[in-house]
C-alpha cells in the first residue's frame, strides 16, 4: 500500500473516531430525552417498525388462534383478560379497605387516582441492542405526551417516559437496571425502592431488616417522586432474605406486567413533576 | 448507488429484527447482533472507510433504544469495524473459525464496555450476574450463527454484483 494511501486511511479512521466520540459525548451529556438527529431517526424508522410489528401480532394471532388450540386460545385469553381484570379490581379494593383502616379519606384517595386521565398507546418496538429494557409507543408530544409521564397497563405499572418525539415516546421499563421506583409493600406499609434486574424481575431496596416482607405481599407504587400515581400494583415479593448484620433486607419481585406479551399501554396523562435544577442530572439517569 | 440502497435495505432490516422479531421470539441470551454482522461484512467487502459510515449509522440506531444518559453504540461498532479491517489485512479472516472467533470477542467487548457502565450506574448485583450469562449466551450464538450470515451476505453481495442493471434490461 502506497505511504500516501496509508496516510489517508489513518487519517479517515481518526476524523470517524473523533465523529463516534462526538456522538457518544452528546448522548452521555444529552440535556433531556431525545436529541433531534435521535428523534428523526425514530420518526424514519418507527412507522416500518409499527407495520412490521402489526404483520408479526397479525400472524402470530392467526397461529396460535387458528392453528394452535382454537377454542381453548380464545377461552384461555379471555380467561386471562378476566383474572388481570379481578386482580385489578381486588387490589383496588384491598387499597381501599386498608385505607379504611387507617382512617383515611377515602374518597380523597379514589378520586386522585380514578380522574386522572389516561391514553392508549400501542407498543411499536424494543431497545435493538437487547440490553435494556425499553420500548417505543406510538403516541409523542402531539398527542399531549411529556418526559416522566407514568406508564401503566391493566396488570400494574409499566415504566415512564424517557424521550418523547412529535409522533412516539420511549419508555423506560421498571425491569431496566436505570430504572428506581418508589415503592410500598401493601400489607405491612414497609417502603423501599423498586429498581429493574433486567431479566423478568426487580429487587425492593432499602427494605429495613425488622420489617414486616413476606413472600407473596403485592407491591404498590407509594406516589412519593411524583411520577407514578399511588396504589398501583408493581408486583409481587417473590424471595425474602435477611442477611446476618446488614441494615436492609434483599426482597426480590416478580413484576405484575408481563412484559413478553404487552401490545398496548395507558399513558397517564398528568403533567411531569418539576424538579429543581441540581436534582435534573439525577434524574436523567432514571431514578423515578 | 445499487450498493448504498441495498446496505441501507439491510441496516433496516437489521433494525427491525432486533426491535420487532427478536425481542418478541427469542430470549434475551439468543439475541444476534445484526448490526455488528453488517459492519463487518462491509468492512470485509467494501474497505474499512465504508464500515466505518456504516459503523456510525448501525451504531445511531442501537442507540434509539438506550435509557438516557447511556451511549455506546457509534464508538463500539467503530472499533468493530477498525478491528475487522486490520485482522482482515493481516489474518485469514476468511476462516469460518476466526471469523466466530472474531464475532465472539467484539460481543464480548460489548458487554464488557456495557459492565463498565452499569457499574458507574450502581447496577445490582444479582443483575450485572443475569448480564454475564446472557452475555455468554449471546457469545456462543453469534460465534455460530454469525460466519453463517456473513457467508450469506457475501452471496447477496456477489448476485446484486452479477444481476444485471435495470438499464441494461431496457438496452438488452
């Protein structure tokens, strides 16, 4: 290879180097959600995204319904409708009734909760590197939606949002290992933090030693953080363990989404907490 | 302009098997890196100036789906890419054998650059160990599928070069 043509690859391998540390740098230091080469890539590729994910439901519906077990698909599915919606309703209620206890009012609590206004959204597509957990909705700013709104589906708590475009939102999952949820374990009212394990599951920090966590408590969202509403279900403790002289126990959930099988999500539409500008680095990287 | 539009056909096709069929198919441990088979592929057949343009694309669009505060895509795909060039050069990088090999290192590169920013986000622990072996999943899967792919690839390039032009139908 001629010395002049050596030259000049080395030349263009370091002006590409410095172009990928520049594009790294700015997404490290990116002020809030998406950047705006970030947002016309997704406003290129998610239409494609959203017909190809339609096309993959679609034929996945006709063979589990049509070639799979045909009635015993459609009665299984709505049998599951059916439970996620008693479940719904069964946490509302064990809500209330321990509200109730507590002598709190009561209707204060519903009426945050119920009023406030939420939208349908369908899931477009996934973090293509499939190391984080999150995922691309079809609804942005157009249609109301702001930074740090909460996410949530029928079954519990989905994730927030983390960079809205005009047209799509990406979401952070509560599975993501960036993601920290402020949380309460139903029956004992023990707080701590949910944050993401990335595969399937999440772990309750901050769990002091002597309270009361027994496998099987539902965890709530505790409302404080000002992303998620109270009360909505998060989970469920699946694996308790008290460490000899540690201050906080390890309580491991199992979330109440199923999150292989999630095609459509309620966005609340409420406007995103402001926080005071030392607490914004914070939260960038996702503490909820 | 054949060979643009075709790359271009093939980093959206990448795109959408890993944001639309792979996390909807296959679990997290049998993900393939696509973009990083792309990458090398045109490095191998078009120079590295080329994968390096296509380096920073692939690496923009893995990146879309990061949480904020991350990045790392645009930087690994490019030292993929630099690597690739100069084992090409210097290695028979021909084998199916260092080419799974070669696969399986820069997968492992990822999730080391990936630990390393996990631990300055406080990861978990019991986290950071489902990352390590997801992270041998997917070492062991691209060391396999990968050479398979890139041999495909290399055969769509020969038959784009060897079918001839829509200009040359009308003049025939």
């Amino acid at each position: 290879m001629p010395v002049s043509r050596q030259l000049r690859s080395i030349l263009l391998g370091i002006l590409f180097f410095l172009l990928a540390l520049s594009l790294t740098s700015a997404k490290l230091h990116a002020p809030q959600g998406l950047s705006f080469m970030e947002a016309m890539m997704v406003e290129l590729t998610a239409p494609v995204q959203k017909v190809v994910r339609l096309v993959v439901n679609t034929v996945g519906d006709v063979w589990r319904g049509y070639f799979g077990l045909v009635g015993v698909q459609r009665e299984n599915q709505q049998l599951r409708e059916e439970v996620q919606e008693l479940r719904r309703q069964l946490n509302l209620y064990r809500e209330a009734g321990l509200a109730n206890q507590r002598l709190r009012d009561l209707l204060n609590f519903k009426e945050s909760r119920v009023r406030m206004p939420l939208l349908p959204a369908e899931v477009v597509g996934f973090d293509p590197s499939g190391w984080f957990k999150t995922l691309l909705i079809d609804k942005g700013t157009r249609d109301g939606l702001g930074r740090d709104m909460a996410v949530v589906s029928a079954a519990g708590v989905v994730g927030r949002l983390i960079g809205v475009s005009s047209q799509y939102a990406k979401v952070l999952l509560i599975l993501d290992r960036n993601s920290a949820v402020d949380a309460l374990v139903q029956r004992s009212r023990s707080r701590g933090i949910l944050v993401g394990l990335g595969e399937g599951r999440c772990s309750l920090k901050y769990v002091q030693r002597n309270d009361d966590v027994q496998v099987g408590d539902q965890v709530i969202t505790s409302g404080m953080g000002g992303v998620f509403p109270k009360g909505i279900l998060l989970g469920q403790v699946e694996k308790v363990e008290r460490g000899d002289g540690v201050l906080f126990q390890t309580v491991e959930v199992t979330p109440a989404v199923d999150f292989s099988r999630l095609e459509e999500v309620l966005i609340v539409l409420r406007p995103p907490p402001e926080y005071p500008p030392e607490e914004q680095t914070e939260r960038r990287a996702g503490r909820g | 302009m054949r060979t643009v539009l075709l790359y271009l056909l093939l980093t959206l096709i990448a795109h959408l098997l890993q944001t639309v069929l792979l996390p909807s198919l296959a679990p997290a441990g049998l993900h393939v890196d696509f973009f990083l088979i792309l990458a090398v592929h045109a490095t191998f057949t078009h120079g590295a100036t080329k994968g390096y343009v296509l380096a920073i694309l692939v690496g923009i669009l893995s990146d879309l789906g990061l949480p904020p505060g991350v990045g790392f895509g645009p930087l690994y795909y490019l030292v993929a890419v630099f690597l690739a060039s100069v084992l090409w050069q210097n290695l028979n990088l021909q084998s199916r054998r260092y080419q799974a090999i070669f696969l399986g290192l820069c997968t492992l590169l990822q999730g080391w650059g990936l630990g390393l920013i996990l631990m300055t986000h406080n990861a978990e622990s019991a986290g950071v160990a489902d990352m390590a072996r997801i992270l041998v999943w997917r070492i062991l899967v691209v060391a396999i599928v990968g050479p398979v792919l890139l041999s495909a690839l290399m055969r769509l390039e020969r038959w784009q070069k060897t079918s001839p032009h829509p200009e040359e139908y009308q003049q025939g």
